[in-house]
C-alpha cells in the first residue's frame, strides 16, 4: 500500500475537518515527479513543515486539541479494547436491526457502522429526518444512489451500548408509527 487516509470522523470521536495520511517512500518519489498544478493539497509543503513542528496553513486548531483528548481515551481503554467493544456494538446492532426485520445491507459488515436497509416503499430520507427533527436521535442515511434506501448506525468512538438502545427503540418506534410491521 502507497497511500492510506482517514478523517478525523472516522471513529476518533470527531466532527469531518482533520485528515490522516501515510505515504510510503515509493509514493513520495513518484510526487516529485508529478507535474499536476496543486496548492493547499501538496503533501511536501506539509513535510517541509513538519521539520519545524509546523503547518503550511492555519489548522482546525479545535479539532487538534479535541484529537489530543480523544487520543488519550483511546490510548486508556486500550485500542484492543476499542476494537472489540465496537465489534461487539457492531453484532448487537445487527442483531437488533434483523430482529425488527430490517434487512442487513453489507454482506461482510464492519465494526464501526451497521447499514440496514429501509422496508419497500418507505422513504427513508423521510425517517431520518423525523427521527432527527422530531425525536432528537440521529441517524445517517445513505447517499449516492442509496439515498433514502438505507440507514445507517454508528457503533465506532466514544458510542455506547446505552445509546444505541435508545436510537434503536426510537427507529423501531418510528418505523411503527410509519406503518411498517417490524419484528
């Protein structure tokens, strides 16, 4: 692998704005070939800075000192611990999701979010947005081309069994109130 990133959304218990990246020696030599015009995006100036404990431009200096915290929890539960309390989350929420009869959408489903898919014919951007504006619980839906096909559940950072029971009894409520059997 000569590239991976991450989002600081991505499970480090953050809002979207921080980005990760790893480059290996291969990829950091084709870069000094590559001849694409770039600016804010080019990974050498942030290097360059890095030598100095520096950045090219002004970071999201809140969300670095909440990164420091979030790291700190992480690093005191331990990231084996982390992984399999997600996990764990991870198996309960599915089986919640299939015990309302709501179909698994992944075939191979990760620890950190489940995605269910709505019943035919209910427009999931419509329980989304109930659930949020009306009952105060968030969920995502999906996008793309599964917009208002799927929803999905996060079990990943500082999430809890506690929570998750709640925002399921609410979809589970809300899918009644919507007409839909579940169970």
């Amino acid at each position: 692998m000569d590239l991976a990133i991450a989002g600081s959304q991505k499970a480090l218990m953050l809002p979207p704005g921080l980005g990760f990246l790893s480059v290996s020696p291969k990829a950091r030599e084709r870069m000094k070939q590559a001849g694409l015009p770039r600016f804010y995006l080019d990974i050498a100036l942030y290097e360059k800075g890095l030598q100095d404990w520096d950045t090219p431009f002004t970071p999201a200096i809140g969300l670095v000192l909440g990164l420091d915290k979030a790291l700190d929890l992480i690093e005191a539960e331990g990231l084996d611990n982390v992984f399999t309390r997600a996990h764990e989350l991870g198996e309960w929420t599915r089986g919640r999701l299939r015990a309302m009869g709501l179909e698994i959408f992944s075939k191979a489903p990760s620890s950190t979010a489940s995605a269910a898919r709505v019943p035919e014919g209910l427009d999931g951007e419509k329980l989304v947005k109930i659930m949020r504006d009306e009952k105060g619980v968030t969920l995502a839906g999906g996008q793309g081309s599964l917009k208002g096909k799927i929803v999905r559940i996060a079990h990943m950072g500082s999430i809890t069994r506690s929570e998750l029971e709640e925002g399921l009894r609410v979809l589970e409520e809300t899918l009644q109130e919507m007409k839909v059997k579940v169970g």
